[in-house]
C-alpha cells in the first residue's frame, strides 16, 4: 500500500534500545518495524473482529432450503457472481438491466 502520511515519534530509552534492537536482528529499518507494530496493534485487530462479525452474521442466517432445480440454481448463482465480479447487480435475460460495456 502506498503511504501517504508521515508521522514523528519520540521514544524513550527503553522503547528507541527495543525497536532498535528489533531493527537490527532483522536487518530491517526502524521504521519498518514502527509500521509492523502499528499494523499489528492497531489494524490487523481490526481486520479480525471484521471476519468474526461476518462469521457470527453467517452463524445467525436461517438455513436456506435446498433448490428444487439445480440446472436453474446454477444459472441464478452464475448470474449472481457475475454481478458482483462487475460491479452491478444480476440481471434477468433480455430486461437489459444490470448491464455495463467491458472495456
């Protein structure tokens, strides 16, 4: 990802003798590691309560009925993927709806 903001840190002695420690095991700079930090401390925890809250939402969904027809099943699932790879919503057949040029 492309950063795109600069941020001035001051440690204290026993943080700076930390990072820098780190840095040099790594052989990596120590800003590196700060971003490494900050991605484990502050993102990554988010990005995980997001999939547990999408889990839990799937978990609470009623079950849905099995298709009577499978040929027709796999045509609307098709439809729907193919909506969603593009942006738009799936269309029926000739209704011209949900359709968008590729370029």
């Amino acid at each position: 990802m492309r950063r795109t903001h600069k941020v001035q840190v001051t440690l204290d002695e026993r943080q700076y003798a930390a990072v820098s420690r780190i840095s040099r095991a790594g052989r990596r700079k120590l800003a590196a590691v700060v971003r490494e930090a900050v991605e484990r401390y502050c993102v990554a925890p988010e990005a995980r309560r997001r999939r547990l809250d999408a889990i839990e939402a799937l978990y609470a969904m009623e079950p849905a009925p099995a298709p009577t027809d499978l040929e027709q099943w796999e045509r609307d699932y098709g439809n729907l993927k193919t909506g969603l790879a593009t942006g738009c919503a799936p269309r029926s057949e000739g209704d011209g709806v949900g359709t968008r040029k590729r370029r």
